[in-house]
C-alpha cells in the first residue's frame, strides 16, 4: 500500500506486539506483528519477559519503517496498562520479569490495606486490587535480590516508562498519567505521585520514573536508518478510545481484546460511581480528559483458553464462534472468573464454572455471552450516571458479527464497528494527529427483539449473585 507517510503507531499488547504506519488521512500501511509469550509459573501468578517484549517492539518498529524515506515521521506508544517492571536506570538492563496486568501474586498482602479503600478511591480513581501496581512493587522489593540489590540505580514502574527508557537512550525514566494511574500510587487530581500513598504502601518516590503528560518529547528512536521522535505514550485502552471517532458523552466505548473494557468518556468531570473506574483517558497543559470505566479480565483470553480445554485449535475457534452463535439456541450459562471477577464485583479469586450442560461449542458459546453478560453489569452499573445512545466497539474478537449482534441485543443500543477494528494502533494515530474518514467497512449492528439472551442474563445475574454469596470476601 502506498501512502504518504506520517505517524508511527506502535502497541505493546499481552499477546503480541504491533506496529504501522499512518497519512494524515488514517490510511494505514501493513501491520508488522510479533507474537510474545506469556508464562504462569504459579497461580495468580502472570509473568513476561521485558526484554523478548522491548525486542518484540524493535522489530516491529523496524519492519514496519522499511523503505520509508520521509524525515517527517513521529511516533505514539500504547502499552498493556497495570504491567509493571524494574529495571537499572544506568544500565537499562531489566531487573525483574514483567508482572502482567492479569497477575494477582500480592493479593493478600493488599487485603491489610482494605479499611484505607475508600481514600485510596478518592485519590487514584481505581477499587484496591491486585491487578494494579502497588502491590507488584512491594513483592518486588521484598522477595527479588536483583532488585534490592541495585540500590539507587534502580527503577519500578509501568512497562511503557521501561519501554520509553529503552527505545529513547539518554533519556531519563518517565510516566504519562494512563499508565501511572494504574499504580494506586497515582493522584488522579495533581497528576502525581501521591505522597501519602507513598508512605502508606512504602514505597519510595526516588524508585519512581517522573510523572510527565500524555504528549510529552520523551526522546527519539532509531529505526531503518531514521531518527524518530516520540512524542506521545499511553495505555492501550485509553488509546483505543480516540479511534477515529468523537468520545462524546452520548457514545460507551468497548474493546474487546485479551481483558475486555467498558469507557465512557466524562471529559473534565471525575464522575464515581461504585464499582466501576475513574481512568484518566489523557492529560496535557489543560488538564485530564476522564473516563468512567469497567473491566472484564477474561474476554480473548478466556475463549482461548477454553478452547484448549475443548479441544479445539486457537484459530479453529475463531473462525466457528459465529456459526455457534447462530446454531446454538440455549447455550449453558458460564460464571467467568477467569484472571479474577473484574468491575464491579472485584474478587480476586473467583472459581469459573458452568451452569447446565453441554456440548463443547455450546459451551464455547457460552463463555463468549459471560463478556457480554459482564460487559452488560457493567453497563448497567455506568448508568446510574450516565445515559450512552450507542456502543462503539473495537478489538479482536470485535470481528465477531455474532458477538457484536448479541451486545446490541442485550444493551438495545445500536452497537457501531469501525471497519478498522485494530483500535489501540488506531487510536495512538489520531491522537498523534491522523484523521480518518469513515469507511465503506463500517457496520451498525441495529438491536433486534432477543429476548432470549436477555432472560439468560437475568438468569446469570441471579447465579453470578448467589455464587458470590457462598464464596463471601471481605469488601
């Protein structure tokens, strides 16, 4: 494809590693992909290596700008948000392996803290989890030598201040807000480190990288012969948002990749509501741009791995989940707890299960309706605020008709999917400054009178309730 040349968009993901190139006009070049690995040496446990992830990003940056000759050329970053890494601030040599967003090893370390949830709301925006980076630092600190051991050249933060300290050398470790809010060490009103929090946690602000905006000179990259500066970094869901389209209050926005996410944007105004989020979604000279937003940890993951489970090959799966949906009438119901119950239940450890038989694509089927169901709950819970006209969704198993035409069943609003459903690249474009234009691939799937997936809902809502019930946590 030939195009005018002008943004480099580059996504750091669980799975895999992207990169291309985008004109002004949001035509975009080949994507350039590297798969990375994942590894779960315990349970809870969800473990990358930094380094195969920076090589992963090199490489696609360096496909991806081959045989392009304009000096015109900038670059965005989007990384996993909530993944977080030490490394030597000299050396830049990694120091630990990447403890991912879906690790949840300090959980019970995290549970002294839960009579302080309510202020730590107050300041971060987010519930007290696991997922987020506080308790990754203090394991760190506590239980790795090579951490302890590297004293005041040492650095723990999330995986896109390493990244940005990597590819950008002679720069000096830093953070934008997406990322850095997803520590629970980070003040979602003075766009810092919270001091306070700090010292409840213990951990020390000098180990932190400084905290700089979402539009930020945070260096340049050498790739194919050009110097590339990078000018913008951020998390991958909140990249997603800006793809191409207005993030207007009468627009929910849903990703739908590994974890799948529910955003609706707020723009000044920090709206709480229980349960759910308060993201930073960007933040400049005029101060941040709020999202209310609810997570689902097993989404693309959770298909995946109960495809395995069943039997069926990764890519088998994918290309059959429509047909399921459509052949199958009654699937059985399925409790997703897999990479713990997200918003708004938030429990760490909750034990997936099946309510009713059968067979194996009736179960794959309904495995993909619990995002939905979650998706929904979550969707309910945002409306007690807020009153969206319409769900704009993205993301990889956003392919899916199916899945997209059951969503708009269930909610009853249209659910509209850009042809461009790489929405993470997409949107680290727009916010660089590309400006796509709607394309003949865009789809509006229009509500249809599904009462059956509603009813079913209504049933997993009251097992989801009960299953909670049983397994009672502290909150």
């Amino acid at each position: 494809m030939s195009i005018t040349p002008a943004f480099l968009a580059i996504d750091q993901g669980s799975h895999a590693s992207r990169a291309a190139v985008y004109d002004s006009r949001g035509q975009r070049g080949e994507i350039v992909y590297r798969a990375v690995a994942t590894e779960c040496p315990r349970p809870g446990w969800v473990e990358q290596d930094a380094e195969e992830l920076l090589e992963s990003v090199q490489e696609c940056v360096t496909q991806a700008t081959r045989g392009i000759g304009s000096t015109a050329l900038r670059a965005g970053l989007a990384t996993q948000r909530s993944s977080i890494v030490c490394w030597d601030r000299e050396s830049g040599a990694a120091l630990s392996p990447v403890l991912s967003w879906r690790d949840r090893r300090a959980a019970d370390w995290l549970e002294k803290f839960r009579a302080r949830q309510e202020d730590i709301g107050e300041r971060t925006g987010l519930p007290l989890s696991a997922h987020y980076g506080a308790s990754k630092i203090a394991w760190c600190l506590a239980n790795l030598d090579r951490v302890r051991g590297a004293h005041d050249r040492l650095v723990i933060g999330p995986l896109a201040s390493f990244l940005a300290h990597r590819l950008c050398p002679g720069t000096v470790p830093v953070s934008d807000p997406a990322n850095a809010s997803r520590t629970l060490l980070f003040n979602r009103h003075t766009l810092d480190w919270d001091d306070h929090l700090l010292g409840l946690f213990g951990i020390d602000r000098a180990i932190l990288p400084l905290c700089v905006p979402t539009r930020h000179s945070y260096g340049a990259m050498q790739a194919a012969a050009q110097t590339i500066p990078l000018e913008l970094v951020t998390g991958d869901q909140a990249a997603a948002l800006f793809a191409g389209a207005e993030t207007g209050s009468g627009n929910a926005f849903v990703n739908l990749g590994t974890g799948a996410f529910l955003q609706i944007a707020t723009g000044a105004e920090a709206l709480r509501v229980e349960g759910l989020l308060t993201s930073i979604a960007y933040a400049d000279e005029d101060g941040p741009r709020y999202v209310l937003e609810g997570t689902v940890n097993g989404a693309g993951n959770a298909l995946t791995q109960m495809a395995g489970e069943l039997g069926f090959d990764a890519a088998d799966y994918a290309v059959q989940l429509d047909g399921w949906i459509d052949s199958v009438r009654e699937p059985p119901l399925f409790l997703n707890g897999i990479g713990g119950l997200g918003s708004p239940w938030w429990r760490a450890e909750f034990d997936s299960r099946f309510i009713g038989a059968g067979e194996a694509r009736a179960r794959m089927v309904a495995v993909a309706e619990s995002i939905l169901f979650l998706l929904q709950a979550n969707l309910d819970r945002a409306r007690v605020a807020l009153a969206p006209t319409r769900i704009r969704v993205g993301g990889g198993i956003a392919r899916s008709d199916g899945l997209c035409q059951r969503l708009a069943d269930l909610s009853q609003l249209p659910v509209w999917r850009q042809g461009e459903t790489e929405s993470t690249l997409a949107g680290v474009a727009c916010l660089l400054g590309s400006k796509p234009a709607p394309s003949a691939r865009d789809h509006c799937f229009e509500p249809a009178g599904n009462r059956a997936v509603q009813e079913r809902y209504r049933r997993w809502l009251i097992e989801l309730e009960q299953a909670l019930e049983a397994n009672s946590e502290p909150r």
